[in-house]
C-alpha cells in the first residue's frame, strides 16, 4: 500500500455533517492501473447513508431559505 509523507491524512471512515462515522466493514480501493491496494475505507451502510441523505437535505434547505 502506498504511504503517506503524513498518515493522519488518509481517513478510512465516512464524513458525514462535520463528524467521522465508521462502518461496521471496510472494503479495499485498488489501483486500477496495478491492482495494488491503495487503502481500506468504510463500508457505508444504510446508516451512513441516512445521516448523508438528511444532511444533504438540510444543508439544501439553508441554501434556498
């Protein structure tokens, strides 16, 4: 896997409305060009998915009101 000059910058979780949520998987992202694993990241579920679509939805809401 390729590394970073600072780690702390790859993060492995889902952001969603100003906070990290982790899932209770990761799956792999994989170069494409190589096949090399690039990281493990969340696996975002039906919760995850959720909480994105409500803050989507009121961020919208701010931008029309």
């Amino acid at each position: 896997m390729h590394q970073l000059n600072d780690p702390q910058l790859l993060k492995n979780y889902s952001y969603i409305n100003g906070s990290w949520h982790s899932s209770a998987s990761d799956i792999a992202v994989n170069n494409p060009a190589t096949g090399k694993l690039v990281a493990m990241v969340s696996n975002a579920g039906t919760t995850e998915t959720e909480l994105a679509v409500k803050a989507a939805k009121d961020a919208f809401r701010a931008w029309v009101d």
